[in-house]
C-alpha cells in the first residue's frame, strides 16, 4: 500500500467534482447548471486512447485518467472541473480493491466557441 507521503507527491493537481444541479434555457436550448460538490488533490494523466485500451480495458474514447483518494460518492452522472477545462465522467473504478483509490477515467468536452 502506498505511504501517505507518496500519495500526497502524487495527487499535485487540484480538481473540482461537479453534479448537475438543474438546467436553463440559454438560446432556446436547454443547458444544465453544474456546481461543485467537492474539490480535491488528484493525478491527472492525459492518455491517448489506445493507452486507456491497454490500461483499463474500457472504452477508447477516453481522453484523461484522473485518480485521487477514495471517495465512494463520485459517479458517472459527475464531471470534473480541472484548468478551466471539463472532464466528463465514463467510469469509475476502485483499482487495488482496498478504497485506497478511486481511478476516473474521463473525456474532455470541447466547448464550442460563442460568437
């Protein structure tokens, strides 16, 4: 099991965990409303989708692997929130089995740009 210091050396990037918290109607469409719930130290990897193949063996549309400490609550209705950009949720996984650490695995939504 790892030591709490190489945890702490490994999780250096700072997230945020959001749920959809209601929606609005923006240009006669409807958008969802989206707020944090948690915000957390984690490892982001962005890895292309033949490593996520090989890694996980789940889908190839994956674009990030996020870990962070074990939380139970996260789920694939969640998006995380990380440097401005937004990471949707396709599965999420307990890798060792212990809830030591929950493995993320995510696809970057690109947001169209306004004109």
């Amino acid at each position: 099991m790892a030591k709490p210091v190489d945890l702490a050396k490994k999780y250096d990037q700072r997230i945020a965990l959001q749920r959809q918290s209601g929606s609005t109607v923006v240009n006669g469409q409807l958008q969802p409303n989206w707020t944090t719930y948690r915000s957390v130290h984690a490892a982001v990897l962005q890895i292309t989708s033949a490593e996520m193949a090989i890694a996980m063996g789940a889908s190839a549309m994956a674009s990030h692997l996020v870990d962070i400490r074990y939380y139970a609550k996260v789920n694939e209705v969640d998006q995380i929130l990380w440097r401005g950009r937004t990471l949707s949720i396709l599965g999420v996984t307990n890798p060792d089995g212990k809830r030591v650490e929950t493995r993320i695995a995510c696809l970057e939504i690109k947001q169209k740009p306004t004109s």
